[in-house]
C-alpha cells in the first residue's frame, strides 16, 4: 500500500517541477518568439547582418537576437504599422551576449517611427574609435515614436546612443524642423513616453542628445568615460524625470571651459526634476541648467534634490535665463543635494551658481563643503537681475582657494540681486577638515571691493 502511494506522491512532485520549470522557460527573454537567425543573420561578426534584421523588423513584433555579434553595416528602420488598427508594438531583445556590431559613419544606425518600440538586454558596440564621428547615432526617435523604450541595454562608442526627432540648429531652425514634423502646433504634438533605465553608456561624445519629446523618464543609468556631456536636452521638451544615475568620468575630451556638463539644458518645458543622482569627476560643469529663448517657450518648474556632485572642474551646478526677457522659472527648489571637490580659478567662481535672472528660487538643506570656490553665489551681470531667492538651512563649510581671497566665501549676493532672505544658514570653517580656507560667511555687493 505504501509502495503505491510514494509512486503517486513521486509524480506528483514531479509534474509541479516540470509544470514550474515549463512556465519559468517561457519568461525568459524572448521565449517563443522568432529569432534573427531564422530571417539569415548569421552572428558571426563576419558577415553583414543588416538585411536579416531588417527582413525580422519588417515582419515581426517581438525579434529576438540569440548571443552572437551581429554585423550593421548599413541603416536599419523600425517603420509604422501598415495600418491604423494594426498592432503597433515591437520589442527588440538579446538572449545572452547579444551583441549588435555598427559600423555606420556620420549617420544614425536604427531609426524609430513607430510606437511602443522597445530595445531590451542588447549591447550596441560602434566598430571603430571611440566618441565616432559628428552626428552618429545608434537611436533616433522619429516623430511618431510614441512609447519608446531602452532597458538594461549597453552602448560602446559611437558620438551619441539616442537622438531627439529634430536636429541641431538654431531656435528659429528647430521651430520650423518642429512644424514640418509636428504641425502647425508643436508643443502639442511631440514624441510622448520615453523611457531610458538600466542602462550602460560608456565611451561616447554625447550618449543622449535629446530633444521634441514629452515625457521623459532617465533612470538608474549608468554614464561612463563620456566626451563631452552625458545627458543634453535641447528644444521642445516638456516634462523629464532624471533620477537614480550614476555619472563619472564626464568630458574626457573637452578642452578646459567647453561644455562638458553631466546635465546640460538649455530647458523650455514645463517640469525637470533631477533627483538622486550620484555625479562624480566632470572637466567643466555639474550641472548646467539654462532656460531657452522666448521664440521655445519658458521652463516652468524645476527641482534639484537630493543629488551627490562631486570633483568637478567649474561650477557645481549653475541655473540661468539666459535671456532675462519676461517671465522666468515660476518656481525653482535645490534641495537636499551633497557637493564637494568643485570649483577652479577666477573670481566668479562658485558651487551653486543663480545668474542671469533667476528668480522664485528656494536653496535649502544642501551641504556645501570642500570646494575650490564659493559656496552660494548669486551672481547678476551687468544689464540683469535675480531676486525672490531664499537660502534657508543650508550647511556651508571649508569653501575657497587660499590664493585667491575672492572666492573664499560661503555665500556671496551680487550688487543686482533684489529680495534676497537669508535664514537660518551655519556658515563656517572647520580646521580639521580638508580645504579649510573659507574666511567670510556672507558677502552682499562686489566681492572684488570687499576686505577679505
């Protein structure tokens, strides 16, 4: 009797692993779904894989690249649906050490015009030199490349990962690329819901160079050994969420002062939030925060918070209009972020920088300490000013260079600033800690004429 029970038992146990085991094969990346290698790709590394993978985009919806290196030598196009009603989504993922190989010089290697395109577990490897040349990409989103997304993909080389619809240029040329590919009414009709997480981005000029897109989510990145800077955004985007990167190693090539900025904006959209980042080793800027021309429109919210930037050659983080023509950022919150090691000769220098017209600004909670400049400088050039500013319960220390007595101050407020409140603060210098060269707590008016 027992016998027969421990045989039933037996299969028992042995139909739930093999039911659980069945179910966890078919999760896996891809499973069920036609490979490249049933189109001809070969992925050897050898011969060009370029007409399989296009052949597999032209008639699939999910496309699965098993390991191997497969060889791009020419252009590949994600197209639109044939029609209307016709399923739109289509999802590009490797098995093990998929590796797309390019080649393509000057150019954009894969090109984005439909909707709900996702590229996951891909390597992306630029064959040739690092950085590329001007004006290559691995990814642009074409103008109706809705719900794009890259998880836990890996991208070497090459000038830029991911393009923006529009090209460079001037405001007035961005305007009329915005029309021709958006309508009469561009705001309205950008690129929507683009999401970039998990990802590597190593070796490259710009890895995201982005522009006419509407919802923007950036996270848990990772940004490595970047030419110039990591992340640009240009014209026509209206709301991003960077948050939970990794940032080191920025502006390998730049020359000192050009822009080589782990964030660089010249930002006209309604929200930025830039959160939780870690941001190390940068030969220019931290961050670099500009509002655009009146002709694309005013940034309306921005919030800093809770990020960590550290040895970077200039300005930690700097926030201007760059304009100062009409109404400027309705509200501006830094907020709770750690900086250190930053700064670099010259008078103007500082760690947290409010210039050209800023204004409905809050500084708050941040520690400020250790760096080759000033800690909070409000600094309105001739022809501008910044007001509405308040800096409440910040901790500054150790700030300055003890060779250039301008720079040695925790905070300094520029002769044009106007309603300025200053409260609650500890402004102070600590002789056990590194850089103890900050001498003055707050300055108001020309530092150049104070008696240091």
């Amino acid at each position: 009797m027992m016998k027969p029970l421990m045989n039933f038992m037996f299969a028992l146990v042995m139909v739930f692993i093999l039911h659980h085991t069945s179910s966890a094969a078919d999760t896996t990346p891809g499973g069920g779904a036609k490979t490249v290698l049933d189109y001809g790709a070969k992925g050897n590394a050898l011969d060009d894989d370029t007409a399989a993978i296009q052949a597999a985009l032209d008639q699939e919806s999910e496309i699965v690249f098993p390991a191997g290196r497969y060889r791009v030598k020419g252009q590949l196009f994600v197209r639109p649906q044939a029609k209307e009603d016709e399923f739109d989504g289509v999802r590009l993922v490797g098995r093990g050490n998929a590796r797309i190989v390019t080649e393509a010089k000057n150019g954009v290697v894969i090109r984005v015009d439909r909707r709900h395109v996702t590229f996951e577990h891909l390597v992306f490897l630029h064959r040739g030199s690092n950085y590329g040349g001007a004006g290559s990409a691995t990814i642009q989103a074409g103008p109706q490349a809705h719900g794009l997304t890259l998880r836990d993909c890996r991208f070497y080389r090459n000038y830029s990962s991911f393009f923006g619809p529009l090209p460079e240029g001037s405001d007035d040329a961005i305007r009329n690329a915005a029309s021709s590919l958006f309508g009469s009414d561009p705001n309205r009709k950008l690129v929507q819901d683009v999401t970039i997480t998990g990802c590597l981005f190593s070796g490259q000029n710009r890895p995201l160079y982005l522009n006419g897109i509407e919802n923007l989510s950036i996270s848990g990145n990772r940004f490595l050994e970047c030419g110039w800077d990591a992340i640009r955004l240009r014209a026509l985007i209206r709301k991003v969420l960077i948050t939970d990167n990794h940032f080191r190693h920025v502006g390998v090539l730049a020359p000192p002062g050009d822009t080589a900025d782990f964030i660089d904006t010249h930002f006209s959209g309604e929200e930025l939030i830039i959160s939780g980042n870690i941001m190390e080793s940068s030969s220019c800027m931290g961050l670099d925060l500009k509002n655009s021309s009146p002709k694309l429109g005013r940034t309306s919210r921005i919030i800093v918070a809770n990020n960590l930037i550290r040895g970077v050659r200039g300005y930690g983080m700097v926030v201007a209009d760059m304009t100062d023509q009409g109404p400027s950022a309705t509200s501006l919150l830094i907020q709770g972020n750690q900086v250190s090691e930053c700064g670099t000769p010259g008078s103007d220098s500082g760690v947290i920088v409010l210039r050209t017209g800023v204004r409905n600004c809050l500084v708050t909670g941040n520690l400020i300490y250790g760096n080759r400049g000033r800690g909070i400088f409000l600094l309105t050039p001739e022809g501008s000013t910044t007001g509405s500013v308040s800096i409440c319960q910040n901790l500054v220390y150790n700030n300055g260079r003890a060779d250039e007595n301008n720079s040695r101050y925790g905070l300094v407020i520029g002769p044009l600033a106007r309603n300025v409140l200053v409260s609650g603060n500890q402004f102070y210098n600590d002789p056990d800690a590194p850089n103890p060269e900050q001498i003055r707590g707050i300055v108001v008016g020309d530092p150049g004429t104070q008696d240091a």
